[in-house]
C-alpha cells in the first residue's frame, strides 16, 4: 500500500495539471473583492464597534494591507471548491470510491454548503461577535483600559473570525460527503465523537480570543453541526445498505 506521502504528492501532481484554472479564480476573486472592501469596512465599523471605542491606524498603509489580507482570503475561498472537486475526482479513481456521487448530488450538496456557510457567517456576525466584542469591551473598561483599537487587527480579527464560523458549518456537508463516498463508516464518526469534540474545543481556544463566552460560542455550533452531520449521515448509510445490500 502506497504511503500516505506517495497519496499526497499524487495530489499534488494532479492539482499541478489545473493551476492554471485554480490560480485565474483566486485572483478573480481578489479582484472582485478588493474594490468592495472600502464599504464593507463602514458596515462592520458601524454595526459592531462597541460604543466608546476609537478605530485608528498605526502607519500609512493598514488600511491598503488589511484589504489585501482580506481579498486574498476571499479569493483562496473562490477557488476552494475547484480544489475539492478535482481531489474528489483525484480519489475517486485512486481508491475507486464505491459510492461515486452523481452530478445532480454534487449540485445539491454545492447548495447546502453555500447555504450553511451563509448560516455560519450570519451566526458569527449577527450574534457571537457583538456579544464577544462587547463582552471584552466591558472587561478592559473595568480594569481602568481606554479601548483604541487598529482598523487592522480589528476588521481582521472580524472578517477572519467570521470566514472560519462560515466554514465550520460545514461540517454535515464534510461528514455526509465521506460516508456517502465510503471513505469513513458511521460507526467509527459514532466511537470517535468524544475525542472529535475536545478536539473542537481546542480549535475553539486556538481561533477566540482567550476567553471562555467566545470559546464556548465557537465550539458548540461545532458540536451542533457535528451531531446533525452525524444524523443525517446515518439516513444515508441506511438507504445505501438497503438499496446494496451487499455493500453494506
């Protein structure tokens, strides 16, 4: 059996073949972002800077570096669907997936993950980070702090914060995808839940800041999205088993 180097660089090699597409998106979507960004750092000023607090620039060109950053990000997720659907292609002839997924499924299951990354996105934006920033807002002001924060690492830490809650919703969708393919059995997601969910936490400590109402706000949408996965990948284990019973 092939080491799991060997597998990576046969990847590697495959996605090579495709830069060229891959590279054209990321910077379409660059592109199209950056000149957006001017009113979208207003509408995150204006609907998520605590009141009290002074947003400032520290040198000349924070602003230009941040919308960079921030384009770039949004360029990469441009170009993440291409990414796994040619790895899917990829291991579908490497590993001769049993289950191989129809172009109707692959549609829906492109629409359910836009649709619970929209969810995640809106879940981090319209609920956990006015909660968290004004939480912490309050702690500085009562150990005697003047908040002034950099537009930088403000806007930064609210785009980043927000982009990794949209794609940890997208757990079912990850979940689903590798029982249907075959690749991972219901019961082995079932037997490793516990370690799955310490490790969730632990991501959740390492993305918040080093409180526990933001960790907490993290880490459960996890857990949440990592049972319904759970659920509904279990509806379809079921309905492969019946339909080949042999498979099973």
């Amino acid at each position: 059996m092939a080491s799991i180097y060997e597998e990576f660089g046969y990847i590697i090699a495959s996605l090579k073949r495709k830069i060229m597409l891959i590279s054209a998106v990321i910077i379409a979507g660059f592109c199209v972002s950056y000149p957006l960004l001017d009113p979208l750092i207003v509408k995150i000023k204006e609907d998520l800077l605590p009141e009290g607090v002074k947003l400032i620039y520290i040198y000349p060109v924070e602003v230009i570096m941040v919308k960079v950053k921030i384009s770039f990000f949004i360029g990469m997720m441009f170009g993440t669907p291409i990414v796994c659907y040619y790895v899917y292609k990829t291991l579908k002839v490497r590993f001769g997936i049993r289950n191989p997924m129809k172009k109707t499924h692959l549609i829906m299951l492109l629409c359910s993950a836009i649709s619970l990354f929209l969810l995640g996105v809106s879940y981090s934006y319209f609920l956990m980070l006015p909660l968290v920033l004004k939480y912490l807002y309050m702690d500085a002001l009562a150990a005697g702090a003047i908040a002034t924060y950099s537009i930088h690492d403000f806007i930064f830490f609210v785009v980043i914060l927000t982009l990794i809650l949209g794609i940890s919703f997208e757990l079912p969708i990850v979940l689903v995808f590798l029982v249907h393919s075959g690749l991972v059995q219901i019961d082995t997601l079932k037997e490793y839940r516990r370690y799955i969910i310490v490790a969730m936490f632990v991501l959740a400590a390492i993305f918040t800041p080093p409180d526990v109402v933001s960790q907490l706000m993290v880490a459960f949408p996890l857990i949440i999205c990592y049972e319904i996965g759970i659920i509904v990948a279990s509806i379809i284990a079921k309905r492969q088993s019946v339909k080949h019973p042999l498979r099973a």
